[in-house]
C-alpha cells in the first residue's frame, strides 16, 4: 500500500506528468485498435 500513497504523492506534485502518461496510454490503446494489423 505504500507504493500507491507514495505514487499517489508524486502524481500531486507533478500534474503535467500524469497527463502525459495518460495520453499516452489512449495513444497506445487507439492505435491497437485502428491498426489491427500491428498487433499480428
């Protein structure tokens, strides 16, 4: 449990960061599905 408060801790100090990584993983996860072939 402690590994989340202190992930929860850094995402509070660095916003931006959380936001990058979030658009990130739709990134990821809307280029699977549009380009079905990749995953092949």
């Amino acid at each position: 449990m402690t590994i989340h408060k202190r992930i929860l801790e850094w995402q509070a100090a660095h916003p931006n960061a959380t936001w990058i990584f979030w658009i990130v993983v739709w990134a990821v996860v809307l280029a699977l599905l549009f380009w079905p072939e990749q995953t092949a």
